[in-house]
C-alpha cells in the first residue's frame, strides 16, 4: 500500500503538511481534531496537494522538504496540481 504526502489549506489561509496511507480518512481525522495539534488552532478546510510514494521513509523525506517550503512555494506546488 502506499504513501501519500498531503497539504491541507485551512480555514486561516494557512497550509499544514503530513503523510499518511489514507489522504481522506487523514482528513476526516483532522477535521474531527485528532492528530496534529497544529489543526487544533488553524482549522482544516480541504486538501490541495498529494504525491504517491511506495515507501514510508520515501514519504517522510518528501514532506520534510515541503515543510520548508514557503508559503508561496507551497501555493504554487497546491496550484500546479488544480491543473491536471
């Protein structure tokens, strides 16, 4: 099964980043609170970019990267997958 790193815009305007195997049950998860307490401050509105990745470690290194991405860049990488 795979992975998937994942942006969520919330409802602020602010972007927060994970992975997890399951993008919509993640997200159902964090609308209800659980999880990150990040979201606990800055409400979860939608999800608006996911990349695939077979592995765990592969995920993880991934979404490192996209954390310090700034927000601009992470606007960008949310826009580039509206697209397609």
């Amino acid at each position: 099964m795979p992975f998937y790193v994942y942006i969520v815009a919330c409802t602020d305007g602010a972007f927060y980043t994970g992975y997890t195997r399951n993008v919509k049950a993640r997200l159902r998860q964090h609308k209800l609170g659980k999880g990150a307490r990040y979201l606990k401050t800055h409400p979860p509105d939608k999800i608006v970019y996911k990349e695939k990745f077979a592995s765990r470690g592969e995920a993880m290194k991934r979404e490192r990267a996209i954390k310090r991405l700034t927000h601009a860049e992470k606007l960008k990488l949310a826009h580039s997958q509206m697209k397609k």
